[in-house]
C-alpha cells in the first residue's frame, strides 16, 4: 500500500503530465491516466478516506467539485442533446472529477515529487517547442506567415499556445527558485522557446494572456526579469519596426476575422432560452456564420452549457483563486500562482467550451493551474496549523 502511495501513484502522475508534451496522439499518453493513476488512487482513497475527505476543507476545492457536479447535472434538463453526446459528456465528466480530485491530491501531499514534476516538466515543454517548429517548418515546409501547429497536446494553435503557457508559467518559476546560474539560464532559455512558439502560432488570445503574465511576473520579480521583460519588448519592436514584411504579416494577422462577437451574439439567443439553468452540458447547437460547435469563450460557453449558475460558479472558483494567489506570502510563488492563473482567466476569454474533457489540452489550461493553486494553500494552511500547535508541544 505504502509502495502505491509514496512511489507508484506520485511517480505516474509526473510522468502522465510530462508525457502530455511528449507523445503523440492523445490516446497513447491517457492511457497512463485510466490504466494506472485512476486505480492507484482509488486505492489510495479506499485505504486512506481521511486524506482524501479532507480536501473538502478547502473552500476552492468544493466550488470546483461543485462546479463540475453542475454542469453533469445540467445533461438531466438540457436540450438538443444526442444520446452519444449524453454518454460522452457524463464519463468526461467523472473523468474530470477524478483528476481534480487525484491532482487536488498530489499537489497538496508530495511535495517531494511536486519539486521533480516542476523540475522536468519544461524540458518536456522544450522538446515539444523544438519538434513542433521542426516539423512545421523543416518537415511540413511551411512559411513564416502559416501559423505554428505544435505537437501532441500542442498541436491546436490556440489551445496549444495555452498549454505552452502552462509550461512557461512553471519554467520562470524554476527560473527564479533554482540557485544555480546555469539552472537558471536554463529554463529562462526554455521561457523564451514558449515566448516564440506563442509568437509563431499568431493566437491573439494567448499573446494577451502572455503580455498579463508577462507584466505580473515583471511587476512581482526583481530588476533583471524587468530589464529583460524590457530587453525582449524592445527587440521585437525593433524586428517589426525594420522588416517591411513582418509589419504586413503582423497587421494582417491581428485585422483577420475573429467571428467572436458574431458567435457570442448567436450563443446570447440561446442562453436566453434557459438563462438560469442553461441548455445542458450534452447540448449540441452551431454559432456565428461559420457555424462553429461551441461559443469560444470559457464565459459565453459556461452560460450557455449551465446558466447564469454555471457562469457564476466558475467566476467564484477564479475568484477563490485569485485571493489565494494574492494571499500567498512568497513572492515568488506568488507571482508564479497569479501568472498560472491568467492561462485560465485571461485564455479562457476567446477560447475553450466545456468545463468537463476527458485527458486533453483543457487540464493543462484549467485544471492543473487550479489544483496546484489549491494543493498550495492545503499546504500553507496545514504548516500553519503544525505552527500554531509547536509551543503546546513543547
């Protein structure tokens, strides 16, 4: 039992969020999800209830428990669902509860191997940066003006741009704890492979989600991260201020057709047809003239799927999160706990639908910033508890 809890459990769940950036397709990397994290940690809960109930002592994890429950519970009202698309939302949905509760649980009990998963994790996002702009460009032979498709759970422009983000969040992090210079240039080179992949995939929502990190980490860390938050402003101004041809292709990019505000019009009419409730998390519908299957933003889609409930549990949950952040004494890790949650708040404003996938780019971009944020302050709070006890000890 001590060998599943100390070693098999923490070890597979490094290796499944690691092998994310690594294999290729996604069903190759979630079977190591469904095969050996999901029946270790049931052995885990069945043989250590007290562990696992006391996650609900945390206030931001029952509201994401909450959250998840309301949007399955939505499928039993909604319209216009399918019955293949009932089935599938309610296994995505158990599914996704599972790894809250499995990540809620990593994160908060093995720091040992929380340190190790932040220590590999942005090599992993390294080799995917160098495989997915290799093959793109020197495989596929596309131009610079064709926008970056990455790799593995990359492989979407804008999503995989967010599950860069992820991992550029961790690697600054890694930045600024390690005490090695070496280790240090390290993973700021790792930051600036995202830096460039995001830059590459011309996704606007993740560049504006990349300027807020980029200002808070800048605002909360010392003056060599500023002079070279600065230093890397001013020589991608520099770039675009001397090419001819990148001003073309940047102005060209940002003035493209977005179809948000069409799509998010279209989704208003039928979230005034269940405006408290929603239309069910199954609910199947097309927006905007292009005719896309969900509202491309976590907002609009949350409104849509599970009402002006489901809209705000998840403003709660961020909002919960966001107190957290700021209530974190370092400064590091405060900045670090507030930059992971723009990939969320700030991303999650052009793009992703369901709050509830299977093993996917939406754990990278919601789930993991929210359950490390949550194991954190269990942490903070247990210490303090520990603290507060020492002198009665004594």
């Amino acid at each position: 039992m001590n060998t599943i809890k100390e070693h098999v459990f923490p070890f597979s769940f490094c290796f499944f969020l690691t092998s994310g950036y690594l294999i290729h397709p996604t069903p190759m990397w979630a079977i190591i999800f469904y095969a050996i994290i999901i029946p270790a940690f049931l052995i885990i809960t069945f043989k250590n209830k007290e562990e696992i109930t006391s996650l609900f002592k945390d206030k931001t994890f029952i509201t994401g428990v909450i959250l998840i429950i309301w949007f399955l519970l939505s499928i039993s009202w909604g319209v216009n669902q399918p019955e293949f698309n009932i089935k599938k939302y309610i296994t995505r949905s158990i599914v996704n509860l599972i790894f809250l509760f499995s990540a809620a649980y990593f994160f908060s009990n093995h720091t040992k191997w929380e340190n190790l998963l932040f220590k590999i994790l942005p090599y992993a996002v390294l080799i995917n940066t160098l495989i997915s702009t290799f093959l793109f460009y020197g495989v596929d032979t596309h131009t610079l003006s064709d926008r970056l498709t990455g790799w593995a759970e990359t492989r979407h422009p804008i999503l995989g741009s967010l599950v860069v983000l992820t991992g550029f969040c961790i690697s600054f992090y890694q930045s600024q704890i390690s005490t090695k210079n070496k280790d240090k240039i390290l993973y700021a080179t790792i930051c600036f492979s995202c830096v460039l992949f995001v830059i590459l995939t011309q996704s606007r929502g993740p560049l504006l989600t990349l300027l807020c990190i980029g200002i808070i980490f800048s605002i909360f860390s010392g003056k060599v991260v500023r002079r070279c938050a600065v230093g890397i402003l001013f020589s991608i101004a520099s770039i675009f201020l001397i090419s001819d041809e990148i001003q073309n292709q940047v102005i060209q990019s940002l003035s493209r057709n977005p179809w948000r505000f069409e799509i998010w019009m279209d989704a208003w009419k039928y979230i005034q047809d269940a405006p408290i409730i929603g239309n069910g998390l199954a609910s199947l519908n097309t927006f905007g003239a292009i005719e896309q299957k969900f509202p491309h933003s976590i907002y609009v889609s949350s409104a849509f799927f599970g009402g002006a409930i489901g809209l705000f549990l998840l403003l709660a949950l961020f909002a919960q999160l966001a107190w957290a952040a700021l209530n974190t004494e370092d400064r590091t890790t405060k900045a670090f706990h507030l930059g992971l949650l723009c990939v969320p708040v700030i991303g999650g404003l052009t793009d992703l639908a369901q709050v509830s996938k299977s093993p996917g780019e939406l754990w990278y971009i919601l789930w993991v910033p929210v359950t490390i944020i949550i194991g954190h302050s269990i942490k903070s709070r247990r210490e303090q508890k520990q603290q507060a006890q020492q002198p009665s000890i004594e």
